[in-house]
C-alpha cells in the first residue's frame, strides 16, 4: 500500500501553532501590562478574590455561578453564529451574533460590577446603564423577531422578567425598610441568577438546534440514499437559509 501521508517541511510544521501564537500573544500583552503597572500590588491582581480578602471559600459563590451562566451563553451565541453563517445560515447567524455581543455587555457588566463604578467615575447613575442595556436588549428583539420566533422564546421573556424584578428591587425606593436588607438582597440577587439561568439555556437550546439542524443537512447530502432524522427544535426548512 502506497504511503499517502506527506512530510510537512518548513513553515507548514508551524502553522498548527499560529492559534496557540494568537491566544498566547494576547495572554502576553495582558501580563506585561500588569508587570508594568505600580499601582495596584500584584496579588491583588493574580490571586483568588476570596484568598486575599481571607473570606470563606464560598464567598460570592452564586455571583460566581452567575458569570459562568452569562460566559456558557456568550460563547454558545458566538460558536452557533459561526456555525450558522458557516451552514448558510445567515440570519439565524445575525440574530444568535447580536444576542451574543449583547451578552457580552451583560457579562462583563456583572463580572466587572460596571453599572456600580460608572457613578462614582464618571457621575453617570446605575439606572442610565440598566436604561442602556435594555436599549440595546429592544433594539436586537425588534430588528431579529422574525428568527427569535422561531426559537424558545419563553426563555428569553422569562430571563427578561427576572431581570426587570431584580433590577426593580434595586431600583424602587422604600423597599429595604419593608423588606429588610437581608431579604432585599436575596431576593434582588434570586431574580438576577434565575435570569442567568433562562438566559444561558436559551443560547444553548437555539444555537444546539442550529447546529445539530445543519449536521443533519450535511449528513442527509452526503448520503441521499439513507433518510436522516430531524434533530432540534430550531426549523431547518429551505426557506430559513438566508
């Protein structure tokens, strides 16, 4: 049997690196940024949160839980678009993108506590970025409904929801002396992380039926003589194709 395998020479054994040379290369300007900075002490920047304030190991335990939910939709939404613009699904790639940068906002917003810095930096109070956010939220619902149809929606009105009521409790006046501070909190933050909750189950629902739509596409064209199985729930009818 003839060797059919080639010997890569030169620069083409390098290429599979190029990926690894972008990330690194990025990780590397990151920390020669923190290497080079005097003003706040390394730990502070490198270590857990938790290990330098010398708190319990749960500390913030359901915040953390939170920002793994916004990051499993932000990249589900990024990886299904590129699948969907990839199978020649354009506007179902367009509608998952823009959901996917809008959770990016989202995600580095509550990572970084943006809405809360904004104020005492810039004077700019926390109800204008929540105004701005639910902007940009209308905004991708208005100008995607046609493809959002098509997905189970409910999740993202049930994210929509909670978010409305744990933005409300944190907004609305004269709560904390009704409520208490401690019940106020649970309940502001319960209706935020069961947001998070709808939100990254949209994401990961819509972009597997996509995703698992296209596969069957290719699969039912590779081989014609053998009928594939409808697989998901996102339509994978002809006239979806954009």
């Amino acid at each position: 049997m003839a060797e059919r395998r080639t010997r890569r020479t030169g620069l083409s054994r390098l290429r599979p690196l190029l990926p690894l040379a972008v990330v690194w290369s990025a990780g590397f300007a990151v920390l020669i940024g923190l290497a080079l900075q005097r003003q706040v002490p390394y730990d502070e920047l490198l270590l857990d949160p938790n290990n330098v304030a010398g708190v319990p190991w749960y500390t913030g335990l359901v915040s953390n839980l939170g920002i793994l939910g916004w990051t499993t939709a932000t990249a589900t939404g990024f990886f299904g678009a590129w699948i969907a613009h990839y199978g020649g699904r354009g506007a179902a790639g367009r509608m998952l993108l823009e959901g996917a940068v809008l959770s990016s906002l989202l995600l580095f917003d509550d990572l970084l506590q943006l809405h809360v810095i904004v104020e005492p930096l810039f004077g700019v109070p926390k109800v204008v970025v929540y105004g701005l956010y639910a902007t940009v939220a209308l905004h991708w619902a208005l100008t995607q409904h046609r493809e959002l149809r098509r997905t189970p929606i409910a999740l993202l009105v049930a994210a929509g929801a909670a978010f409305a009521v744990s933005v409300g409790l944190d907004q609305v006046p004269g709560l904390t002396p009704l409520l208490g501070s401690d019940r106020q909190l649970l309940a502001e933050d319960a209706a935020k992380f069961l947001g998070v909750l709808a939100w990254a189950e949209f994401f990961v629902l819509t972009s597997g039926a996509i995703v698992t739509s296209i596969v069957s596409e290719l699969r039912l064209a590779a081989t014609p003589a053998e009928p594939a199985a409808a697989v998901g729930t996102f339509p994978a009818e002809p006239e979806l194709r954009r």
